[in-house]
C-alpha cells in the first residue's frame, strides 16, 4: 500500500505549525489545526483519519451531511466545525452535526443557534465571525459592532463563545488583520482566536492563532 499524499501533506502542516509556535514562544499543542475537507469526499479524508487526525471543518451543512454521519461511524473521536457561513433555516442540522461553529455574525443566527442547542440539549463550541476588512460581499459582524455583540452572546443569549474568527481580504496584508483581530478578542476578554488557512496560517501562529483552518496545503487543489 503506497502512502497517500495527504498524509505526508498533514505531517508537514503539523511540522509548520510546530515550528511557528516555538519561533512566537508558544506551545504547539495550544494551536488546533482544522482540516477543511469542502469539495472533498470521503475516499479523499480516509487517508487523514487513518493518520489519525480527527478535527475537521466544512463550508456547508448539507455537504456536511452527506459525508460525516457515516464517517463517524467508523471513527470515533472526530470533532466536526462550521467553517462556512450559516443561514438560519440551517440552525437545526447545524446543531446536530457540528461541534463548533465559527460564524456567529449576527444576532437572528446566534438566536437561532441558542434555541435549536436548548432543544437539542448540546452545547457548542462558538466564535464570532468578525468582517475585519468591512467587505460588503463578506459575512461577518463590522469591528464596530463586536463588541455589543460578543455581549448579548454572551449575557442574554447565554452561549459559550470561544473566540473571534476572520477571513482577511485577498489584497491585503493578513498579519494586519490578525493582530487586530487578537487585539479585539483581548478587549472583549476572549482567548480564541479562529484564523489563518492554507497560505497564512504560520502567519496567523505568530499572532496568536488557537484554531488554523486549512484545506489545499493537506488534500491539494481540486480539478
């Protein structure tokens, strides 16, 4: 049986990863890498679980859905996020298939997303999706408003918010997003932090990343 790339692809994040964090004076366990698996199917993960990683993130609850149940079956221990935006409509399957969400943005999702966890009796793992960039095109809370935010979360919403999350623009320099970024989880008093992919996430190491997202650098590009 020969070796599948994506293993030797996920060995080498980690060894990225690692040497980030010792290089900012950090302890590499304290940065949790998310294998985003979106357009990938399961014969494309296998290799990965087999490896023995169980974080992993997907873009989309349906997509989610039609790999993961069965996934889960065969391999206990794996930890599922939502790395992509969520339409409230989606509340309910989100919350049965996620362990993590990392796009609260607005008050009608987390709303939404506080009800179906009371219904369901599960608690997630929450960050909030801030718009650092203020792109129109982009979900995310504006910079201005997190803070409010974070509060009625938190206070009147009662949910267990972890951290901050964000996408930097394309076009511009994402070490300047991430320090903004933590600067803003500080003041608001959260410690995670929900950044960095693919071609940033050491970068995103440096400033502090608790959760790197990160999909082509492990499963390649699709076709």
């Amino acid at each position: 049986m020969t070796s599948d790339p994506s293993t030797a692809n996920l060995a080498a994040v980690h060894a990225r990863i690692d040497a980030a964090a010792r290089e900012a004076k950090r302890d590499p366990a304290s940065v949790h890498l998310i294998a985003a698996t979106k357009t990938f199917g399961p014969e494309d993960i296998l290799p990965v679980l087999t490896a023995g990683h169980r974080m992993f993130g997907e873009n989309r609850v349906q997509e989610a859905k039609a790999k993961w149940p069965g996934l889960r079956e065969r391999y206990p221990g794996i930890e599922l996020h939502l790395i992509g935006p969520l339409q409230s409509n989606k509340s309910k399957e989100a919350v049965q298939l996620f362990d993590a969400i990392h796009t609260i943005d607005r008050p009608k999702i987390a709303e939404a997303i506080a009800a179906e966890m009371a219904r369901q009796g599960k608690r997630l793992q929450l960050f909030v999706q801030v718009n650092t960039g203020e792109e129109p095109q982009k979900a995310g809370i504006m910079p201005r408003e997190a803070a409010a935010f974070v509060r009625l979360c938190r206070e009147e919403l009662k949910l267990d918010i972890a951290g901050l999350m964000c996408i930097p623009p394309v076009d511009e320099e994402a070490a300047i997003h991430f320090a903004f970024l933590a600067k803003l989880a500080n003041d608001v008093g959260l410690s995670g932090l929900s950044m960095g992919m693919s071609a940033d996430f050491e970068t995103a190491v440096a400033f502090g990343a608790s959760h790197v997202r990160v999909g082509s650098q492990i499963f390649g590009h699709r076709a």
